[in-house]
RNA sequence: GGCCCCAUCGUCUAGAGGCCUAGGACACGACCCUCUCAAGGUCGAGACACGGGUUCGAAUCCCGUUGGGGCUGCCA
C-alpha cells in the first residue's frame, strides 16, 4: 500500500517565491476577499466545484475571506432546493465559505440606489424596443446587438422600459486578466446592454458589480465564459465610481472551462456532472478535490497526489492554465481508488459503512461492525474504485440473498467436465478437515488440484462459484473462513446436488 | 456573421529560447507477481496543428493560416 497518500504535503519545491498580489490588485495592498456567485437553477456541478476550490485555496493562502453570493436575480428560474444542494456541495467538496451565503434577491435596495444615481448623471436610458424590433433593426448590421435606437430619444423611466448603459463609441476597455494577461475590447463593439429589466428586475451584470463593489471584492476568479461580458462590468464599475464612493476594481481571473468529450463546455443538462452524484457513486471527496485542481492547474513540484493543504501552499493563478480541460472519469476512478487504498481500515469501514446507509443497500450495515467485516474490508479496499463497489464483493457473506450468477455457473462448473469432482472431492475433504483457515483450505485444494494435474488457479475457479457465487472476487480462501465451515459445507452440498 | 479566448501523446499536464533524443500521470499493450479479480512492479507504443519570420539556436518569441471553444438574452 502508498504510504501516507493524501497526506504528504511535501512537494518538492522550485523555488517559488511569495505570491505579489498586491502588484497585481492595485498600488495599495488590500485584504483578500475573494467569492464564488452560483445561481440556483440546477445542480451545482463539477465546474462550479473546481471554482470554489480555487477561490477557497487562494482566499486561505491570502489570510484572506472566502465569500458565498447567491445570484437569485433570475426569479423565474430560481429554485430553493437548488440553493441548499450549492451549500451541501460546498461543505462535501471542502471548500466552505467564510461569509454568506448572501442572497441578490435580499439586496435589491442597493441595486435600486445605484441605478438611481446611474440615471441622475446620464449613464443611462430608458429603452422601449422589443427584442424583435431590435433584430429586425440589425439583421444586416455587421455588428449585431442593441443599436443605440433609444439613446437620443430621452425616454422618461417607467413600467415597460428597460435601462440601459450608454457604452461610449471609442476608446477601449481593458480586462487585467491574472492568468491571461490583458484582454483589449474596443468599446464599439460593445452594446448598450440592460442593466434593469423592464419589469424593474436588476440583471446580473449590474448585480455583480455593486455586489462586488460593496462587498469589497479583491480578486474575480470565475469560469472564462465570464470573460466577454467583463468589459461591461468595468465600464459599469467607471460609472459607479463616478458618480459614488470610489472603489478600486478587482483583479480578475478567467479559469478555463471544463469540457466534456465533444470538447463543449460542460452544461448541466446535457452532461452527468453533477457534484451529489459523485457522492452517491461513491467518490471520496478529497479524491475529487485532488482531481478537480488538476484541471488547470498542476503544482511546481509535479506530483499529482496532494492534499487541499497543500493546494492552498502551492496554489498560484499565474500557473492556471490557459485551455480548456476534459473531466476525464478514467483518470478519476484512478484517484479515487488510490484514495481509498489509503484509508485506514476503520476509516475505510466508516466511509463504506455511511455509504452504505446512504443508499440504503438491502444488505443492511450491521456487516461493518461484524468480525467478518474486519477480516476481510482490507481485501476489499484493495479492489474496489469506488465505495459504490464495496457491497458486491461481500454480498456472499449474506446466506439469504446468496445465489450464484448463471454465467459463472455455465464457464466454470458447466463448462468443466472435472468440476463434479473437484466438488465432491472438495467437500469430502473440507467436512473432515481439523482447523477452518485459510491455509489449511488452500492445502487441501492444491491437493486436488495435482491428483487431477491441473492448476490450482483453474482447479479453485468451480469451487469459488459454488461457494461465492462468481468468478471473480475476493480471494477464495480467505473467504471461505470468514464464511465458515457449515455454510460452505451447505453450499457446495447445493451445487453436488445440482449437478448429479 | 461579429467580438474574445485557446492550441504539447487519445486524455490531464511538465516545459519561462540551448538542460528536449520533449518528462510525468490516466487509459492502452507486454511481461513479472499470483488461487480468480484486483493491487503492485518492470518495459513498451504514443504529442510540440500548419506556414512564415526573429535568432547562432524555437515546443518556447512575433505574424498568418487552420482547427476548437466561449460570448453575442430584458439568463447567469
């Protein structure tokens, strides 16, 4: 078994100095507040998870607070159990937020505020066009969007009129990007977009900023798909800053997206990457979490196994990588086996034992606190990917729901013209045998098994289906002492009796 | 279409101009170990998208092409 697998943090280092924030966030150095914003319109997936822990290793590396924002602005697609599923995910996974969760729809007084002073100084207008009348309007426009047709029309603001930002028509906007570096964006290719929707809902861009701004957020670090609308929020930032306190802008980091193996961007509905799913499958959290932060981002000294400990020493946004990643569950099961392998048996015991009474598998967990269990869970551990697995290959152990699959049956006892035999002789010789252990069970095998000049690994493979019912599995012997004399006795009784 | 991002083995990545005959991991193949299956060990196959520059020297810097992705909503 790898010694101390997930909790060796020593890296080998290469010389990484301390990481300048303070270089990057602005001329003066300023707390780290970073923060992760999901909405609640599904499942909070594998993507969201790699965000969180990201923010959450730099926020612990920084001193600094991790927050937890709630984007609830989008009423009709909100949903509460969304909402408490985003917490449950956060705590699995361990990234587990300092402050929060806050809530969007529970701050629609600042944003009201804001606009107000948006509106007094100019900054926007008021738009009465239909999304229709719009395309219609620049369907041949080589650039498409909002085209300004509201801007001079000097609208008063009221039900049925959106808000809009008046963009400038020149210049440009640049996007500081951490991991990218600058991104330039010509400001005439930027629309007047809505900040408030003609029903006087806040959008999200206008949220995020003033949520930002008033929670002094330091560093953005979110998926890249954010990166087109990042102009917007910086032009918006400008205009708050004018016309109200003056806040310095975050840094921003735009993380690559995750994929799946068309090479799209991973997407709730489309794709099984729900984090929950992962636990009822049986994936150790801290398995998921090593996985998680390889993707995008690899530690200095290259090895691939570590701890969120040592993700929070090593972690670094300059190293975040720049293209997208494949969640490969392969590479996954991989981890998630080594994890498990390096568990203590009772903590092993622990993990399939609540996993277990998760899924309330009819095998009942009282096994796990059985001698047998103890005899045979580090046999197990070896073999098993997920905890997912565990409960198959002890199923033999439980004489009610004991039956043999036909498969195994038909290759290794069918199929095999000695297999009567080497029952029959198996059983005369096990009835009589002194001790029941594993050694003793294996002489007597190998014993048959050179009467009959054959091997011992063909010769074993009829009496392990008749007695633990498949093919493969835990090692024969061993098994069979944990199951005891009489039932194994009664078992291969059953298959003679079959088969004569 | 427009804007933006990206490009090393099938996949995740190392690579900061000479340390590269391009390293590691997953997956794959062979062998060893072995009571099945695993686990473990050894070995193997496998990549710098293409074309131009810059340079004594380019996977690494620049430009272009191609390819992929994201955004383009009164979603987030």
């Amino acid at each position: 078994m790898r010694s101390g697998l997930p909790q060796t943090g020593d890296l080998r280092r290469r010389g990484v100095t301390a990481p300048a924030i303070t270089d990057q966030a602005g001329p003066s150095p300023r707390p780290v507040r970073v923060r992760i914003a999901p909405s609640p319109t599904g499942y909070f997936h594998v993507g969201g998870a790699r965000t969180a822990l990201y923010n959450w290793a730099f926020a612990r590396q920084h001193g600094g607070v991790f927050v937890l924002r709630i984007e609830d602005t989008d009423t009709e697609r909100n949903k509460e159990e969304w909402v408490q599923g985003i917490l449950d995910a956060l705590r699995w996974i361990g990234a587990e937020w300092d402050e929060g969760p806050y809530r969007q729809s529970e701050r629609r007084a600042l944003y009201d505020e804001s606009v107000d002073r948006l509106w007094a100084a100019g900054a926007l207008y008021a738009c009465d066009c239909t999304r229709e009348a719009v395309l219609a309007r620049t369907k041949d426009n080589p650039t498409p969007g909002y085209d300004g047709h509201c801007r001079e029309r000097g609208l008063e603001r009221g039900p049925g009129r959106a808000l809009r930002f008046a963009v400038p028509d020149d210049g440009v906007t640049v996007v500081h990007d951490l991991v990218r570096g600058d991104v330039e964006f010509s400001n005439s290719t930027i629309e007047d977009f809505v900040i408030v929707k003609s029903n006087g809902d806040p959008l999200f861009v206008l949220a995020v900023v003033i949520d930002d701004r008033d929670m002094a957020i330091s560093h953005v670090i979110r998926a890249e798909e954010h990166l087109p609308t990042t102009p917007k929020a910086v032009l918006l930032w400008g205009a708050l800053n004018e016309t109200g306190p003056a806040v310095d802008l975050p840094a921003f980091a735009h993380l690559p997206v995750l994929v799946n193996a068309k090479r799209q961007k991973i997407s709730k509905r489309r794709d099984r990457v729900a984090l929950e799913d992962y636990e009822a499958d049986g994936y150790l959290p801290e398995a998921m979490a090593n996985y998680l932060s390889l993707l995008g981002w690899s530690p200095p000294g290259g090895e691939e196994l570590f701890s969120l400990d040592d993700l929070v020493r090593e972690f670094r946004l300059e190293n975040v990588n720049h293209s997208p990643a494949f969640f490969d569950n392969q590479k996954l099961l991989h981890f998630n086996g080594l994890y498990i392998r390096s568990l203590t048996p009772e903590e092993f015991t622990r993990r399939a034992r609540a996993w277990a009474a998760a899924v309330h598998h009819p095998l009942g967990i009282e096994l796990y606190s059985s001698p047998q269990w103890r005899e045979l869970a580090p046999l197990v551990a070896e073999r098993v990917a997920t905890l997912a697995d565990v409960p198959a290959y002890v199923e033999f152990l439980f004489g009610d729901s004991f039956e043999i699959e036909p498969a195994s049956y038909e290759k290794a006892i069918a199929k095999d013209a000695e297999a009567g035999a080497i029952l029959s002789e198996m059983r005369s010789r096990l009835g009589a045998v002194s001790a029941w252990a594993a050694e003793v069970l294996k002489s007597e095998l190998e014993a048959i098994a050179e009467a009959h000049g054959r091997k011992l690994g063909k010769t074993q493979a009829p009496v392990r289906v008749a007695t633990l019912g498949r093919t493969v599995g835990l090692p024969l012997f061993e098994s069979l002492e944990v199951l005891g004399r009489d039932e194994t006795l009664r078992r291969l009784d059953a298959v003679l009796a079959a088969v004569s």
